[in-house]
C-alpha cells in the first residue's frame, strides 16, 4: 500500500457542544482526506486524519477558519503510514 500522511490534531478551547465534530466532518467533504473526529473527555476534540501533505494543512486551516472564535490552541502531531481510513466520519 502507498504511505499517506496521517496526523492527530487536537483543538482545545470552546470546542465541545458548539457543532465542532458536525462542523470539521462537513469541511473534510471539501479535502481529499479521510479519518474520524471525536470528543475527549478533558473538553478537547481530537481529529485522526490521512491524505496528502497539502491536503491535511488545507483541511486544518479550514476547520480553524470555520470553527474562529471556539478554537483557542490548536496541537498537531504525525508521520508517514500505510492508509487506514476510509472517508471521515464522527466516532
């Protein structure tokens, strides 16, 4: 299989109970990118999310614009994997 970018991103701030998860899965529609969305326990929501490079920084930067205002910190962190997921959906 092709090695795709994969990265977890976690958004912190006002981001639970305000249409984040609904939100960033309708922004995912526009990118060629594939994952899940979730809430966390500690009021974070996490994003798993695999594609090209360019289309993961495009994606993030849209759910960061889309959600302006409730997303106080905004922490990234992956590397190259085989892919794992197919479309993006809310778990």
């Amino acid at each position: 299989m092709a090695q795709v970018r994969h990265e977890t991103i976690l958004f912190s701030g006002h981001v639970q109970g305000v249409g984040f998860r609904y939100a960033t899965m309708q922004v995912a529609r526009e990118f060629e990118v594939a994952g899940h969305v979730r809430n966390l326990l500690d009021g974070r929501v996490e994003v798993d999310v695999e594609g090209a490079p360019g289309e993961i920084d495009a994606f993030v930067a849209a759910v960061e614009e889309r959600m302006h205002g409730y997303v106080r910190k905004t922490e990234r962190s992956g590397g190259m994997r085989e892919a794992r997921f197919s479309g993006f959906a809310i778990v």
